[in-house]
C-alpha cells in the first residue's frame, strides 16, 4: 500500500487540537469538583503534549500555526465534556489509521505512536467523566419535553401545510418560494413529483407536475427550471434519472438522461456554480457496493441494478452470500462487490468505469451539453452549495448503515469540501477511514474487508462529521452577519431511527457547523420525534432568502418506520428577533 497523507489532514488535525486545548482550560476553570483537578489538569497537560508533537508534524511538513477563535456556549459542564468527547474520539480514529492504513512504516519515527497513546487515555478519561456528570446532573424528575427547541433570539413561524413528501426549496429571481413534492418515500411506491409555488395567503399553485418520483432538486437559470427527476421503477434499468428543463412556456427538455438513480440513493440538490455550469450529484446503489436484501427496492424494480465506479477498479474477489429472494424455491445466492445480485465476483476482475455511475458529482453546461465529472467516492452528496467565502463546492454525504450483506457500523454523516478529480473513499474509505477500524466492525456481523486491490488515494478528511444516523439532508451557508456567523453552515438533520442505539434520537434537527473549529451546535431541535405537534418533525432543506436574513425549512412530514403519511410536510421561516 502506498504511504500518503490526504490533503489538509494534519492541517485539520492540528487546528482541532489547538481548539480542544481551549475547550480543555474552560472545563478546567468551571470544574465544579475540586477532587476532579488532578485529572482535568492531566487531560489538559496531554494536551499540550500532543500540540507540541503535532507542532513537530506540521514544522516538517511545512505547515504553520494555527489560530483559531473558539466559540465557547456551555453552561453545563457536561456539554463540554461531550463536544471534547465526540472531538476527541473522531481524531483518535484519525491516529490510528495514520499506523493502519495511511503511513503504517513511517508513523512511527513521526511520533505518531506516542500520539495515539495519548489520545486513547484522553477519550478514556472524558468517557468515564462524561458518564459521572450524565448521572450526576440526571434531572431528578422528567419533564415534559417541548415540542421544539430554537436557539434564543430567534422566532420560527408556520408559513405554509398540506404538502406531501417535499424534498427541496428554492427562490426564483423575484424572490417567490418554490417547493418540490418528490412523488415517492421509502415504504411507497414510485410515483410523480411536482413543483409548487407558495402564494401570499399560504396557498401553493401547481407550476409543474408528472416528474418521475423522487423529485430531489430544483434550480432556476435564466428563466427557467431545472428539475432533478429519480424516475424510479421506469425502464430501462440502467439508468433512471433525468434532468430536466421547464421554459416559462412549458415546454420541456430532458438534458441529461440515463443517471443511476435506480437504487437506494438518487440525485440530490441541483445548483448552478459561479461559473455558469449545472452541477447535481448521483448517490450510490446500494449501502456499501453489494447488493443484498437490503435492496428491495432493486430487487422488485431493476434485478440487474447495481453500483457502477467512475474509474477502472481491480476486485479482490471477495464475495457475500444470502438467502435468494428471487428464486422460485428455497436456495442461497452469491453476490460479489460492483455485480448484480447473485453474480459473484472473481480476484482480478476489472470493473471499467463510466461517464454514468455512482456516487459522482456532475456538471454539465446548462443545456446539458458536456456532462462531466467533478469527483467520486461519494455515497449518496444529498446537500450541494459554492461557498460564498471562498467559493468552494461544499457538499452533505450520508453515513453507510449497519444492514445488508456488507454492514458498516456508525458511521457518520460528514461534509465535504470538492476538490476537481478527487476520491472521497466509496467503498473502501467511510468518513476518511479505512472500513478495516475495529470502529466500523458490526457486532455479530463479518468484519469489514477491502473489496479493491489498490484503490484510488484518498482526496481529503472530511471538513467535520456529523451525527451517524441523523441523515443530514441539504444546507446552506450564511452570508449576512445580522441572522448569524458568516461562512457558518446549517443543515437539516431528517433523522433516523431503528439502525443501532445512540445516546440520543439522531437527526430531527437543524444543526451550525463552523468549519474554523469544526464545532456543531444545535440551532433547531425536535427533541420529541414523530410525536411532535407544534413544531417541525423532520427538516430536509434550510435556504436563505437572497438578503440572508430569513431561514426557510422544508419538513418532510411523518416518515414513519416505511409508512410516510402524505400532506403532513409543512413550509416554516425562522427571523432573528
């Protein structure tokens, strides 16, 4: 295996740590515990010890010192020993996959051992804290949870009801509201999708319908609009998805065609970057590149379906066997990484790659002419925005999941900063690190294996992860410092539930990340789930308005365990007070 280190990695790992020693002198100086100091002074003290080895990394790879400014919002201790937790058990995966996969010969010389060590007695140490304060401010009696939590200082509003499974908003160049019905949700069966425009009495007018579901991104260019249409369950099965363009007359045509949105994942947000290109993405197939059982979706619609790489990938062969659903009679089926289901692999096959596969951001010229592709290695880039910054390509990227015949444990959501040609790790790297981790390894279930002989380098670590489980749909950046930070992102967190445990109900949120520091807070949250009555259930699109001082959401409505219930999605606005 070649030795590397991904692009910006010991950057990112060095400006988190520098944050973390300030987060680790606030817990030290509201210790409410003076039998605590000795440990707290400890963990501060390994601290400072791992910014001098990373210093030393950096110094050698000629990177400078960072200075960040830490947003500090605790009050309670225990959210600050969480953040550290959460931060410092992400980079202590980081550590390790520099000795297990990324420079297992040279991390040793470069300290990285010494470092690892260090790390793994601060993440003991902040979870046996984490559990002593969890019990020590446990509210002695249960409370009636609100139906909502919105940060102070803001007002959220209803604006609109009576939508069916909407996915995706935007504003056209007047500023009116536009909302998509996608005309499909897990657990229905394929049908149209539609675009609405929100009136002044909170009514929709119907601007144009007969999309095949799901409907997953709409955009206006110069008159017109873009709309990205899954066409799930419609021949042929080699590729489903659209693009396609309405003029202000009606008429319609389909751009790109024949885009792999037949399985799991399809399109997501559709966007023109600033220069003047349409750029959309196609999530993957399948859960982790083997169709298993997990794919009914596949299995009843397009039997053939499944992953297709943007590049030529050598297998290692290694192959997975279930129970045959397709079979007439009991039997068992074999299916190897990149085939259709019951097609096993062999070492050494060469899966070529395609123009149209999975797991790809495209653009393409508005009127679709010159499709290409910007990058790969995604699993399923449901949020896409250029950063009004930097004017970087920022992008969402759902998490794997525990299920099917390769399952992934907690695995995180995460967001990506694009870089033209690279790799972001499908099926081999999740959130930047090797599926070999013990981290990823489902109890009871087939330790994770490589399925490719020398894989593409990794392009970079993700800018911050998020969640695992919290499905975080589409985002936007904020650009006007009267509603908030600027260059801050916050994503609509749909929610999941049912994969594996975690400490609290994943997702049903609206969450700030700071790309700077890499800290994500809470700005919405729906602490009740499904069962909420006054407040959004699960948001699937944040926009701002072209001021950048009013927040649209999109809630999809009741999702269910497979049983959405349709006209329960809901349009909302939240202002700063």
């Amino acid at each position: 295996m070649n030795e590397y280190v991904p692009q910006g990695m010991v950057q990112k790992q060095y400006h988190w740590e520098w944050v973390n020693y300030f987060l680790y002198r606030h817990l030290q100086e509201n210790n409410p515990f003076p039998k605590l100091k000795a440990p707290l002074n400890d963990l501060l003290n390994k601290q400072e010890q791992q910014l001098d080895a990373l210093r030393k990394l950096a110094a050698s790879l000629g990177i400078s010192s960072p200075s960040a400014t830490v947003n500090i919002r605790y009050n309670p201790v225990l959210d600050c020993i969480k953040e550290l937790h959460q931060r410092e058990y992400e980079l202590l995966q980081e550590y390790t996959s520099y000795h297990d996969y990324f420079l297992p010969v040279s991390s040793y010389p470069l300290g990285i051992e010494e470092l690892m060590k260090s790390q793994l007695a601060q993440v003991n140490t902040l979870t046996e804290l984490k559990a002593a304060f969890g019990q020590l401010f446990k509210p002695q009696h249960e409370t009636q949870k609100p139906d909502y939590i919105l940060e102070k200082g803001y007002r959220l509003t209803r604006i609109a009801t009576g939508l069916t499974f909407p996915t995706v908003m935007t504003f056209d160049p007047r500023g009116a509201v536009y909302v998509a019905e996608a005309g499909f949700a897990y657990g229905t069966e394929p049908g149209m999708g539609r675009v609405l425009r929100l009136e002044s009495d909170g009514s929709f007018t119907e601007i144009a319908s007969g999309f095949g579901g799901p409907v997953t991104g709409i955009a206006w260019h110069h008159g017109d609009l873009y709309v990205a249409s899954g066409n799930l369950g419609e021949k042929p099965a080699d590729g489903c998805g659209e693009i396609i363009r309405v003029s202000p007359d009606g008429t319609r045509q389909t751009i790109v065609s024949g885009l792999r949105t037949c399985g799991d994942h399809f399109t997501g947000d559709i966007l023109f970057g600033p220069d003047g290109k349409l750029y959309f993405s196609v999530g993957t197939a399948t859960n982790s590149a083997v169709v298993g059982l997990d794919n009914m979706l596949i299995l009843k619609h397009h039997p053939q379906f499944h992953d297709v790489p943007a590049r030529d990938l050598e297998l290692i062969g290694t192959n997975f066997i279930t129970r045959d659903p397709l079979s007439d009679q009991p039997g068992a089926a074999v299916t190897g990484a990149y085939h259709a289901f019951g097609a096993p692999s062999k070492e050494g096959d060469i899966v070529r790659g395609r123009l149209l596969a999975n797991g790809i951001i495209y653009r393409c010229n508005p009127d679709g002419s010159h499709l290409q592709i910007v990058a790969d290695g995604f699993r399923n880039t449901f949020g896409l925005r250029f950063s009004p910054m930097n004017g970087k390509l920022i992008v969402t990227d759902h998490g794997a999941d525990p299920r099917g015949s390769r399952q992934i444990r907690l695995d995180w959501d995460k967001i990506w900063e694009v870089t033209p040609g690279g790799w972001y790790g499908f099926p081999e790297l999740f959130s930047g690190l090797p599926v070999t981790l013990p981290h990823f390894h489902a109890a009871e279930q087939a330790k994770p294996a490589f399925l490719i002989r020398n894989h593409p380098p990794l392009a970079a670590q993700p800018l911050a992860r998020l969640q695992p489980h919290s499905a975080s749909m589409k985002f936007d950046i904020c650009a006007n410092a009267d509603f908030g930070s600027p260059g801050e992102l916050y994503v609509a967190q749909f929610g999941e539930s049912g994969f594996e445990k975690t400490e609290e109900l994943p997702g049903f949120k609206v969450v700030t990340v700071n790309l700077d520091t890499g800290q994500i807070s809470n700005f919405l949250t729906n602490p009740l789930g499904e069962s909420t009555k006054q407040g959004p259930i699960r948001p699937i699109d944040v926009k701002f308005n072209a001021e950048g001082n009013e927040l649209y959401l999109v809630d999809f409505g009741l999702m269910g365990k497979h049983n959405p219930t349709p006209g329960t999605g809901s349009l909302w606005k939240i202002v700063k007070i």
